[in-house]
C-alpha cells in the first residue's frame, strides 16, 4: 500500500523534496572542476607508476567532497596543484611506508594534466 501513495505523490508532484535538497547542498560544496581535477590528478598518477596492480594513491585522492583536502596544495590561476603519497596496494591500510611521491598541476578546469611536477622517492 505504501508505493501506492509513493506513486500517488510522485504523479501529483507532492513528494518532499528536503532530502534531494540536502543531497544537492552537500555535493554543492566543491566546484565541479575540482572534483574532475581530483580525479585527472589520481588517474595519471596511477598509470605514472604502472597502475592499479602495483601502485596506489594515498587515500585522499580518493576524497572528492571535501574543500579542504590534505593533497591539495594550491587552487589559483595557474590550476590545482596535488602533492600526495602512493605505495604498493595496501600500504595505508597495513602501516606500510609510502614508496612513491607525487605532485602534478592540474588545468584550472580539471580535465587536463599541465604538469608533473614531481614523481618519485617520498622528500
């Protein structure tokens, strides 16, 4: 009997609309260009150091919806620029040293690698 009503509501356009408002707010927070700068960042990082099977990023590659994550270091004009830590899969999980440092600049659109900064031992 309740997805009758669900129905009903969703037919006359009386379903609340709080929690999709809630959800919108939340993802609101990050510009888009960074989520997609996060993302280039991880990916060219990943197949810099010869992909998924052997490398991984530190886990805050991973957060996109924060405004104040950790591998960000700059967001200017001259594009977003991420210094993170990766190792062998597990390493953060298992207490492993990082094996691999990286930074690399993303466009200020996040779609494109402008340069690799650094890629190599932890500094």
């Amino acid at each position: 009997m309740a997805w009758r009503s669900l129905l009903l509501m969703f037919s006359l356009g009386t379903v609340p609309a709080a929690p999709l408002a809630l959800q919108v707010q939340a993802q609101g927070l990050v510009p888009d260009s960074q989520v997609r700068a996060i993302n280039t960042a991880r990916n060219a990082a990943v197949n810099t150091n010869g992909g998924l099977s052997v490398y991984r990023p530190a886990k805050c590659m991973f957060e996109t919806t924060k405004l104040t994550n950790p591998c960000l270091i700059s967001n200017d004009q001259n594009g977003y620029v991420f210094r993170f830590l990766g190792g062998p899969p597990g390493w953060q999980q298992t207490n492993q040293q990082p094996t691999v440092q990286t930074q690399i600049r993303i466009s200020t659109d996040g779609r494109t690698v402008q340069q690799l900064i650094y890629n190599g031992a932890p500094q």
